[in-house]
C-alpha cells in the first residue's frame, strides 16, 4: 500500500494529468510493447526520471516536450504501424503553442468580450482542457471548469 506521501503526489498527478502517469505511461508501454528504458527513449526523458514519475516521486513532467509526445503516442495508438509511430514520435521536436517567448503571454481573449473560449482552444486541444475542467470542478471552480469545457467543444 503507498505511503500517505505517495497517496499525495499521485492526487497531484491526477489533478493535473486526468489520471496517475503511472496509469498513462503503463497503458502506453503495453500498447506498443514497450519496457520502461524504451518508452524513456521515445519520450525523450531519462529512464530514472520516467521511473521517478511512475513511482510519484515527482509529480510533473518537467520538459513540455515530453508531455506532448506522450499525447502523440495516445492520440496515435489505433495506427497500424505502432513501429512508424514510434519511431515518428521519438524524432518529434513538438512545438507548443501554450509557450511564448519573452515573457508575452497568448492573447485568450477575456470574458467580457466572449473570446476567451475561442483563445482557450488555441492554446491546447479538447482532451487537456477537459482534464483541466475537471481538476477546477473538484477544486471548486465551477465558472472556470465550465469556460474550459466551452474550449473544449470548439475542437469537436
């Protein structure tokens, strides 16, 4: 059983992920018949870091990178070529469109002038913003969880 410390860290995860990485990470591994070390290959971090991240020793992924290609590897996991995917996701140099240079921030628009919807689902895509809704729903936040979900629909 985890220690009280370990129960900590993985709310944390699922807070932030949608579910414990150590579930996400597993299901990748299994889909694409993956041992740990290759899976660290793929994602493009250290294989002690990935183990650190299943084990809740750390709670986030600390290079965007690898975040995004660990959402390639789920988005693509219905492919027929789980070779090509993989080998089209290690090679990946994502670009993420929730990083801006020089301090500026992305223009989301506001909620007075209906945008921030629209501004919202230009940052990330329906299944992050989803996460994060939910996240601010448990955490009380009913008005942003639901400005989110509002995101989340202009991607369908």
């Amino acid at each position: 059983m985890p220690s009280p410390v370990t129960e900590q860290r993985l709310g944390q995860q699922r807070a932030i992920y949608g579910t414990s990485l150590a579930e996400r990470f597993g299901a990748m591994m299994s889909v694409y018949q993956l041992s740990q070390r290759s899976l660290a290959r793929v994602l493009g971090v250290s294989a002690p870091m990935l183990s650190q991240l299943i084990n809740a020793q750390r709670i986030k992924i600390g290079n965007p990178a690898v975040y995004e290609r660990l959402v390639m590897l789920e988005e693509r996991q219905d492919e027929p070529d789980p070779e090509r995917v993989l080998a089209e996701v290690q090679a990946s140099a994502p670009v993420l469109t929730t990083h801006t240079s020089r301090g500026r921030r992305p223009d989301v628009g506001s909620p007075e002038d209906g945008d921030l919807a629209a501004g919202l689902a230009r940052l990330a895509g329906a299944e992050p913003l989803l996460a994060a809704a939910q996240a601010a729903r448990r955490a009380g936040g009913a008005d942003l969880a639901e400005a989110l979900e509002r995101a989340a629909a202009r991607h369908d």
